[in-house]
C-alpha cells in the first residue's frame, strides 16, 4: 500500500498525518475510506473502509491510495472530485493511472 504525494482529503477528515500514520501500519480507523487505484484490476478505482485494507484478501494487492475520506458518502463525492480532475486534465476519465502516475 503506498499514499500519492497530493493526497484528496474530504473535508470532514482532522489530523491526515496521523491517520496516513496508522494506515500505513495497518491499523483501521473508524468510519475512514481509502479511494484507490488497483494495479492488478480494470477497474478505475476501490473505494475501500480501512479496515478492509488489512484483510488477507486485500493485503497482497497493490494499492495507491489517492485519497482518504470520513463516511462512504464523503467517499463517493470525493471520488466525483477526482474523475473531475482527471476529466479536466485529459478530458477522459478513463486516464486516471496516467494522472496519477
């Protein structure tokens, strides 16, 4: 599990370093979602609870954590801000990896 550099952070989330902090141990926070992007899938993005990163299914897989948000509805919009960046970047969504590579 890696973090970006720029990470999105939702508005409802205090203390980012502590929580990149436990995540990074795989430690769960509770309510925090972590939007990623998964090398190994077709998918464009994994919004996952952090308490699901840890499991064993999740902990093989390589995932770029682009942004970190308090509640799956915070999660979702923040996930509508990074396909508009993109969007506004490349003018297709579906170029999410180059963005953020």
């Amino acid at each position: 599990m890696k973090f970006i550099k720029n990470l999105y952070i939702g508005d409802k989330i205090k203390n980012k370093d502590r929580i990149i902090r436990r995540l990074s141990k795989n430690h769960p926070y509770k309510n925090l979602y972590c939007i990623c992007l998964d090398s190994s899938s077709n998918n464009l993005l994994v919004i996952l609870n952090s308490s699901e990163i840890k499991k064993d299914i999740n902990r093989n897989k390589d995932y770029k954590i682009i942004g970190i948000a308090m509640g799956k509805e915070e999660a979702f919009e923040l996930t509508r801000r990074i396909i508009d960046s993109v969007y506004k970047e490349y003018g297709d969504p579906i170029k999410i990896r180059e963005f953020f590579a």
